[in-house]
C-alpha cells in the first residue's frame, strides 16, 4: 500500500493552466459563446463526440458527463455525446489503454469518418498516470493512436475541458485554414 501511494505522488501531472489559454478568468458563460460560434463555423452548428473508456478508473467520464448536467448544459453550445464513433467528429479517449481495451480503441478510431480529431483526457490517457508501467496497460492513448491534442488534469473539471475545447476549436480553424 505504502508502495501505491509513494507511486503516486512521485508521478508528474501534465497541468496547463486555463490562464494560458486564454480563459482563466472568463465566466462559463462567455466560453460557452465562444465555443458556440466556433462550433457554427466548423461544424455548422453541432460537435459530436464519442468518448471511449479505454480502462480508466471513471474519474474522468465522470467530468464529461458533468458538462451535461443543468450547471454546464454543454448541449446549449452545440456539444453533443454521441453513442457511436460513425457519428462523431471528435473522439474523446479516456483512462490509460488496457490490453484488453486496445483493439476496442482502435476499432473506434477507425471507424471516425475523416477529418477526426482524437483528444486524450486526464493524466492517465496522456501518458499512463499512475497506472504507467503496470502489466495490464498498453500505455497513453498516442501509444496505440495518433492523437491530435490532450486535456490534462486528474481528472480535468468541466470547466477546464471547455477552456481546452475552445483552445482546440481556434488550433483546428487555423490548422483546416492552413490547409485550403
């Protein structure tokens, strides 16, 4: 038991502050009409993720659901959860990739119609958390698929995965914009 504890407090957290990407101190509100009109002009108005628990202990998927609870209603932004990767425009992978869970991800990966963007969520999907090194995991998500861009956090709040979705929103319209 000492062993686990040790373990996780040596273990480094990814943290990126919503200061540095440009909403640390703006209400939820005013993110929620950002990402609105991001939303319209790259989605026409709907993002659709499917988030897929790739093994994790839940603690993230629990943060994802909150954004629909009455308090961050992220429907009211065009953020809709998806029962299927055929329908999704972005994945959201959660929890550190099990052997058992890895060609599950895989199989959601390519059946994403392109363009996909493939977003890792919490410490544990980036790179392991505490759970790096352990016999029953492949490793962070990038081990198994390309991901684009990572929410970190154990586990991220809403409000956080929000900040990093609008920070997603403006890379990808400069990124489709590069392209043309």
């Amino acid at each position: 038991m000492l062993d686990l504890f040790s373990k996780i407090i040596r273990t480094k957290k990814t943290v990126i502050s919503t200061e540095m990407l440009g909403c640390g101190d703006v209400d939820m509100q005013e993110i929620g009409n950002r990402l609105t009109v991001k939303i319209r002009q790259l989605f026409n108005g709907s993002l659709a993720i499917r988030q897929v628990d790739a093994g994790s202990d839940n603690a993230a998927e629990q943060e994802l659901i909150a954004l629909s609870n009455a308090y961050y209603d992220a429907e009211r932004f065009g953020i809709h959860f998806v029962a299927s990767p055929k329908h999704a425009d972005m994945l959201m992978v959660t929890g550190p990739v099990t052997r058992n869970m890895r060609e599950a991800v895989i199989h959601a990966y390519e059946s994403t119609p392109d363009p996909k963007i493939v977003v890792a969520v919490g410490d544990d999907a980036i790179n392991g958390g505490i759970y790096k090194g352990s016999y029953a995991i492949v490793g962070g998500v990038s081990d198994v698929i390309p991901v684009d861009y990572n929410i970190p956090g154990d586990p991220p709040s809403p409000r956080d995965i929000l900040c990093h979705l609008l920070h997603i929103l403006d890379t990808e319209d400069v990124r489709r914009a590069n392209k043309k």
